[in-house]
C-alpha cells in the first residue's frame, strides 16, 4: 500500500520502480535498526550478553523456587 501510493505521488519525478525499490529499502533498514535497539535496550536493562546466561539464571530461579514451593 505504502509502495503504491509513494509511486503515485512521486509519477512526475521518479520512475515507479526506483520509488518502489527505495521504499521496500527504507522499511527493511527501519526494521532491521529497531531490532537493533530493542536488543541493545534489552541487554542494558537485563545486564545480560548472551542467551547462555539468560537461560543459566532462568534455570537457577525455577531451581531456588522449587524447594520454597516444596515447604509450602
């Protein structure tokens, strides 16, 4: 829809594909950067590098629970 309407505004100046091509670049670069970001925001807030040490913490919290939830 974005490309289609970015081909009829741009008719007189560019050739439709050029747009077309210009604006499926420009979605993939939005996309790929704010993944980006949400991984760097991801990594400051959890203070984790690697997915090996979300799942060792993830292991180590299902373990401490299990004996609290075992007394109860």
């Amino acid at each position: 829809m974005q490309q289609a309407l970015l081909v009829k505004v741009f008719a007189g100046s560019a050739a439709g594909a050029t747009v077309a091509a210009y604006s499926v670049g420009q979605q993939i670069a939005i996309a790929a950067f704010s993944a980006g970001l949400g991984f760097v925001a991801l990594a400051l807030v959890f203070r984790m590098r690697s997915f090996k040490e979300v799942i060792r913490r993830g292991r180590e919290d299902r373990d401490a629970q299990q004996p609290a939830e075992a007394a109860t």
